[in-house]
C-alpha cells in the first residue's frame, strides 16, 4: 500500500484482538498459508530499540505516569520478554523497576507511548516481582517468570495450549509435537492497531551503553551454543519462539555486543536493534560496516554459550557486498521487497513467509 501524500510503502493493517493462530506444525503439515499469525506475518512497522528505550508509559485510561527504562529478550528466539518500567513519584512504585510481559502494553499509533492495559492498583498487586536498580533477577528462571506472567494476569507463552487442550509445540512441559490437525490456540494477547497509511517512522538517536548483563538456565538446562544453517531451521526455530528462554539479556546490552564470524575474528559491532513492537520480536540488528549501516536478520546470528558476542557465519569480503544504507539515510524496512532482498543475500529464510518443510512436496 503506497501513502498518497508521501509516496511511502506502509502495511496494511489489519490487526487480530485477542486471538493468536497456531505457529508450531511439525514438517509435512499442510501449508501454512492458511494460518494466519500475528507473531509470523510481516511486520506493520518497526522501532529501533535506542527510542523505544525511555519512552513514556501510560496506564488503561492514557495517563502518563512512567518510563521505559529496558527491555529483556530472548537472545535466541529474539522474543522480547519484558518491558522493564519505572514509575518514579507514583506512591507505592517508587524506586523499583517493573518487569511487565510484553504483551501486557502496545506502543501507541503515534508511537510516542507504551500504553498499559493496566491500571495502578494492578501494578501495587505486582510489586512481589519489582526489584531495585542494584539487585537485577535471573529473568530465565522459570518460578520468576511464572510467578511474574501469573502477577499480571498473563499466560506465560511457554505454556499456551492448542484450543483441543493439547500442548502446544515446543512447551517447557513437553518437548512432543503437536497435531497438525490442531490449528488454533488461545493467547491473552492484544496488538496496537495504528492508522492505516501512517508511514513508518525513521529513528535517531543511540543511549550509551552499559556493561554486560546475561542470565542463563544452569548449563544442563541451557541451549548449547551452535552455527545456524540460514534457510534450514526454520521449523525449529519456530517451536523456539514458544519455548521457555534459556539466555536472557537487556536490550540496551544487545547494542554494543561484538559480532564475529565463524573462525572467531570480530567484524564489528551492534549498534541498533530493530523490533516489531506488535508481536515483540527482534527482527534486524544494525552493524555499521565499512562505511554503511548493514541490517542483518536476527535469525542468522548463533548466541554462543558466554554470551559475550553473537556469531555470523560469513566472511567479511561477502559481507561487504551486503544490502546497507547511509547512517541518516535510513531505508522503509517494512516494504516487502526489501526485506525479501535482505533476507535473501543472507539466505535466511523469513519469518513472516511459509517454511520450506511445510510447504507442499
């Protein structure tokens, strides 16, 4: 869809309240493209992470009352876990920080707030979870991320069911698949519905940086640190999304992080990090190399088990060809055929479209 007044490409929005379709189907189910997802469909816009950080925070009735001061992903699925929020002068909320699910909040149409479907008193009932600026939890703990999902009245993603009482995909409980026959299931969830032909924002800005913070699942439990194959995994890393976090980190960590390639050798480092704020994934991380800002899929990068960097299995003269763009020249990211022609220079394959083991042989 083309804006008539700016000649920008923007998203149609059509946006699902409430209801969220099954994303996990084992290979050799029928094709995906009558599933429809909101945490698997092309992206409506995107933020960069340096201005959603420090944005302002309503509650359920639009009054301002706090601020964004982080968020925590997931750093192998890339799903934002929480938005971490503080609310200096509210009595009772004072000098603690909140973590609140995401899906808790959507970021205004204007994209100027986080507005809360909550409202104070729902925030003083959660203080159990609050915690002081010096004394961060283990957000990958399983009890903490219950007992936080359960203080907002939000059913943890981990454990979301098929509508036939089923298991969904991938779950912390069970590690079986689920039916294919099984396509929907039910979520607690609610999107920002902005409006129609409202061109996607630029961005500027860049917070400093703090030092690094990653919290782990006990090495037993952990993912083990491993080189994606780009356009193979997609299954997998479908059934990842719906899986209990096993390496959680501060998105304000993320940018600053070093990249290096497969034999070790850093090529650079992060210096944004791109998200969907509907469905809270991180879509694109930002690396300014030689002279150009290169966005670079989420999916392709393999965390390894320290945490200290992330892995790009390429080699620096191939990455100089990579699709890229001025640092104030910032492109339309969710124009289809771009994002199509940056996640095919990296042969990854894109979230948003049907994965290959699905697809009808």
């Amino acid at each position: 869809m083309v804006n008539p007044q700016t000649g920008q490409v923007v998203a149609k929005r059509e946006v699902p309240m409430f209801n969220s379709a099954l994303a996990g189907l084992a290979p050799g189910a029928p094709s995906w493209s009558a599933i429809q997802s909101p945490d698997f469909t092309m992206p409506r816009r995107l933020q960069r992470s340096s201005e959603l950080i420090g944005k302002a925070v309503a509650d359920k009735t639009d009054n301002r009352f706090g601020k964004m001061e982080d968020m925590i992903v997931d750093v192998e699925s890339g799903r934002v876990l929480y938005g971490i929020h503080s609310f200096a002068g509210t009595p009772g909320l004072s000098n603690r920080l909140y973590p609140i699910p995401w899906q808790t909040g959507q970021l205004s149409g204007d994209n100027m707030t986080v507005a809360l479907n909550l409202d104070r008193a729902a925030l003083q009932n959660a203080n159990g979870v609050a915690f002081p600026r010096t004394q961060w939890p283990n957000f990958a703990d399983e009890q903490f991320a219950s007992n936080t999902f359960a203080s907002f009245n939000q059913t943890p993603f981990w454990q979301q069911q098929l509508a036939s009482g089923q298991p969904l995909s991938g779950s912390a409980s069970t590690n079986a698949r689920a039916n294919p026959g099984d396509a929907r299931l039910t979520s607690m969830r609610e999107s920002a519905a902005p409006s129609d032909n409202q061109p996607l924002p630029g961005a500027a800005g860049n917070p400093a940086l703090t030092p690094s913070r990653v919290q782990q699942q006990p090495a037993s439990e952990a993912l083990q640190p491993s080189v994606r194959t780009p356009g193979v995994a997609t299954s997998t890393e479908r059934d990842r999304w719906f899986q209990l976090p096993a390496q959680t980190q501060r998105i304000t960590d993320l940018r600053g992080k070093s990249i290096r390639d497969a034999q070790n050798q850093e090529i650079g480092k992060i210096s944004d990090v791109i998200i969907d704020p509907e469905s809270g994934r991180i879509v694109y991380a930002v690396l300014p190399f030689r002279g150009k800002q290169l966005p670079i899929p989420w999916n392709v990068f393999s965390p390894p088990g320290d945490g200290k960097s992330l892995v790009l299995n390429i080699d620096a003269e191939r990455l100089a060809n990579a699709p890229g763009f001025e640092r104030e020249q910032w492109p339309n990211m969710v124009d289809p055929q771009w994002a199509t022609d940056v996640h095919s220079f990296y042969n990854a394959e894109p979230f948003w479209q049907v994965p290959r083991a699905a697809m009808p042989r």
